[in-house]
C-alpha cells in the first residue's frame, strides 16, 4: 500500500509539472514565487514602526536638537530595504493621487521656506514632514507585496495598541496608587487622572486607539470573522480613560461614518443592545455616585464653553492672533518653522513652545496657512476630498473604515490640533490607500 501511494503520488507530480509547461510563460509568471531576503527584512522594519507608532515618549534617541523615534527610524529602513516593490500597489490610483499630492506638499513647504525669513528653521520642519509623514507611508506602501502582509502590517499595529492600552492602565493605577509609574504623567482632566501611555499626551494616545479600533474593524473585515470583543473592550476602557475631550467628539464621528457602511443589520441590533445595557448600567452608577453625573456633564459641556480656562480660552486668543497674521500673508504664508518668531513679538504668554518646532496653531487649516499660505491650504482640501469623495465611498469596507478613522481624525481633531504630518495619520492613509487596491480579501488581487 505504501509503494503504491508513493507511485500515484510521482505521477500526480509528474502530470502537474507537464499541465505547468503546456499553459504557457504566462501561467508561470502568474505563479507565487518565493520573496527576496530584502523583502522579510523590510516587513520586519515595518512591523517595529507600527507596534512603536504611538511611542512618543519612550524608547527615543537623541540627536542634536532632534528627537528621532523608534518608528521614524523604522519606517525609513523599510524603505530602503523594501527592495522591488508590488507596481499592483505602488501604481494602484489612490497611492499615485497621494504621493503626486505629497509631493506638491513638500515643493510648497520648500518654496515658502526659502522665502521665509527663517530659511534655516524652515527647511528643518520641512525635512521634519518629508520623515514624519512622506516617508511613513511610503514605507508602509513598499514594505506590502499580498494581502498577508498586509494582514501582518495590521496585526502589530493592533499588538502595538494593546500593549500601550495595558501599561496605560498600569499608569493611571500607579498614580493613583502612588507607584512608580515608568513613564511619568500626572496631569488631570476634571479632577480625574487619565491615561497618556507612550505618548505625550492623553490626546494623542486616545487619536491612536481610535486608529486602532479601525485597524480591528478592517481586518475582521478583510478576513470574514467577527470583531474580536476582547480586543476591542481594551481600547474602548483606554479610549475612556484617556480622558480627553477631543475624543469626544472624534469617536462618535467615526462611529457615524463607520457604521452605516461596514456594519451589518445584525451587528447594528446588537450595538444598540448594548447601548442600552450601557445606558442602565449608567443609571446604576448614578444611583452609587451621584457626582458623576456632574463630571460627565462638566466635562462634556466644557467642550463648547469659550471661557474654560485650561485650552479652550487660551485656543481662541490663539485663532485670533493667526487669523491678523495670515491676512498679512495669505499666498505662501510665513513659511514652515516661522510661527515661533513672528508670535513672540505678539503675545508669548499665548503660545507654548520654546523652540521653532514646538510653536503650533492648534489647527490644522491656521498651520496650514501659515506654513505656506493659500497654496498649502488648497492642497489639504484636496487631499481630503479625495479620501472622502474616493477611498470613503469605495464598496471594500475595509478602505471605508480606514476613511472613516482618517476623515474623522482631520475634519475634528484637526480643529483643535496642528497634527497633519503626524506619522500615525499618514499610516492611517497608507492603510486606507492598501485596502483600495483592488479587493484584499482576494489574496490573488495583491500578488
């Protein structure tokens, strides 16, 4: 029986290899082929930039005047080493539209800084976006050649998330339980302790466990099973204990633009079982302690107060002053890097920041216009309009789900913050941009 098996096993090989030859080159070319070392290399690099992506504060190096990151350094050795890419995706439309619109980008932000009365300032905060930002997504693009490495991509994103959601507990026990905390954050929201994480700030680390709630959703999406609750429970507890009114407002616009694209009738039903039980378990709290419906309510309402004293006050006098200073120079701005010069000699008890890369508008659209003025704006604009106009509205739900996080991140956070070249948005992009080529839920469509 053996010999016999081993005999109709040869020939079955050897009828294979003659149904191979007759198809023709062109079969064979189509075949999976074993990838280059290189390759394994650049997904390795990868990976570590996306598990660090949310690592602000931890994990660093110091060089000159420059704080260069676990992840920045990562994702420029994916790029090198990314070796032959995938022209399925690199020439695919969304990554072409991206990178021609990068690239006007970083031509605008150079002609404003040689324009500029900083030129040297300039151009470091230039070559701050081109690694903070191009070089990001580029890498992730590089690094991603089928729809399993693509699946790993996400993967280590969403390990990175838990891991920084863990020890974010950690954290927020140790204040409160005067431990040593490892990466020290004592600030409050509304007389409560939050959590930041790795990163500098609960802001930050509540838009990153936005982003890893996305990359949940799309890759449950992209395999066919169901999201994971465990996993999605603790970003949700992070995502709360942040603490930070921005999120606020950030989750339920996402939740909107998610939901009625990706989830199904069914999922539908029973997130709104379990906003009801939420809603008596909220009843019950109430009853126990009664003053947390004042801080709810406080710090919901704070958002919308002009007078709240910690950010929203001293953010509106900030407003104030870039809208006189843009309207003096609305075509190309101050150029990038100069905002720290030209506000000193207004009111340096406004802005904080010590250094030309640390003095920010808090706003996207004011950032943009005083880095480089009408042009610069106009460049944002379409950018957004492609990912809400193209990738959004695309049938994959994977790429709607990254849309949805990316849309939400820029047309809210972005009130409030000057983040448009964060890495972690970029990534955002790129995976948005990966999920459009073509279906990845065929993993045929990637190879």
């Amino acid at each position: 029986m053996v010999k016999c098996w081993g005999t109709r096993a040869r020939i079955s090989q050897r009828m294979d290899r003659q149904l191979t030859a007759a198809a023709g080159p062109d079969l064979r070319s189509k075949l999976p082929k074993r990838q280059p070392r290189s390759l394994t290399v650049s997904m390795f690099f990868c990976a570590i930039s996306l598990f660090t992506l949310s690592w602000d504060v931890f994990g660093n190096f110091e060089i000159g005047s420059l704080n260069l990151k676990i992840s920045a350094l990562g994702f420029v050795l994916a790029m090198v080493t990314s070796g032959q890419s995938n022209p399925l995706v690199v020439r695919s439309p969304a990554v072409q539209v991206v990178l021609r619109v990068s690239g006007a980008l970083v031509l605008t932000l150079l002609v404003a800084s040689l324009l500029s009365n900083h030129v040297s300032d300039a151009l470091g905060q230039t070559g701050r976006v081109v690694i903070g930002a191009v070089v990001p997504f580029i890498g992730v693009v590089l690094s991603i050649r089928n729809t399993q490495d693509f699946e790993r991509c996400l993967t280590w994103f969403i390990r990175g998330m838990l891991a920084a959601s863990l020890f974010g507990f950690y954290q927020l026990s140790a204040y409160y339980l005067h431990l040593p905390q490892l990466v020290e954050y004592t600030g409050e929201s509304g007389g409560v302790g939050r959590i930041a994480a790795f990163s500098y700030e609960p802001a930050t680390f509540g838009q990153m466990v936005l982003m890893g709630m996305a990359a949940v959703i799309a890759l449950a999406k992209i395999r066919s099973v169901r999201v994971p609750v465990l996993v999605m429970s603790i970003l949700i507890a992070a995502a709360l204990l942040a603490n930070t009114r921005a999120l606020l407002l950030t989750m339920p616009v996402f939740l909107l633009l998610a939901a009625p694209k990706v989830l199904s009738s069914r999922t539908r039903s029973r997130l709104f079982l379990f906003a009801v039980g939420s809603v008596y378990i909220l009843i019950v709290v109430l009853l126990v302690a009664p003053n947390a419906l004042e801080f709810i309510s406080s710090q919901f309402l704070s958002i919308f107060d002009p007078n709240e004293a910690s950010s929203n006050a001293r953010r509106l006098t900030q407003y104030s002053i870039m809208l006189d200073m843009i309207s003096e120079n609305w075509l190309l701005g101050i150029g990038p890097g100069n905002l720290f010069y030209e506000v000193s000699t207004i009111d340096q008890n406004v802005f904080d920041g010590g250094a030309s890369n640390e003095v920010v508008a808090n706003n996207i659209w004011l950032q943009a216009m005083s880095d480089g003025g009408i042009i610069l704006a106009g460049l944002h604009i379409a950018l957004v309009s492609f990912v809400g106009t193209k990738l959004y509205l695309a049938r994959d739900d994977a790429t709607r789900t990254f849309s949805a996080a990316w849309l939400a991140l820029i047309l809210v956070s972005g009130l409030i913050g000057s983040d448009f070249y964060t890495p972690a948005r970029w990534v955002l992009l790129a995976f948005a941009c990966l999920a459009s080529v073509n279906d990845v839920k065929s993993p045929t469509k990637l190879k």
